[in-house]
C-alpha cells in the first residue's frame, strides 16, 4: 500500500511525504507488526554547489506508534539540459 500524503516547495528544498507499509519488529509491543514508513524527499546542494536528493525513511510501529528506525539515503541528480 502507497500513498502520496503531500508535497511542499520550501526555499529551494522540495519536500514529499509518502506513507507505505512494511513488517518488522516492533521492540514495545515484542512481535512482528505492520509499520507505518514516511518518506521525506529533500533536494539539497553539496560544497560545490551539485544537487543531490536526500530520502529518509521514518519506521512507526501501525499499532503503537513507536518509532523504531529511520534511513537516509543519497540519490545523485542528473543535470537538466
């Protein structure tokens, strides 16, 4: 299941929120449970001023809301011509 929840133009920095489900384990309620994955886009430059997008993933447990885990991965941008 995967759903955009919303996008934001912030300054130069593009926000998108997504919302999907994945199984892991859930440490406060000790068992197997449905988690509630955001996803958050960002646009961002390096030092030398190249775009590159930042996704971070947010894990919450569906059925207590505790936050067990987040990611960050790094994604290059191709120029536009």
């Amino acid at each position: 299941m995967k759903c955009i929840k919303h996008v934001i133009l912030q300054g130069n920095i593009l926000l998108r929120e997504e919302k999907f489900m994945v199984n892991e384990y859930c440490p406060k309620c000790n068992e197997l449970a449905n988690m509630m994955v955001d996803t958050i886009e960002r646009v961002e430059k390096d030092d030398k001023g190249k775009k590159f997008k930042v996704l971070t993933n947010s894990y919450h447990c569906n059925k207590c809301n505790l936050f067990v885990r987040s990611e960050d991965k790094r994604v290059a941008i191709e120029d536009e011509q």
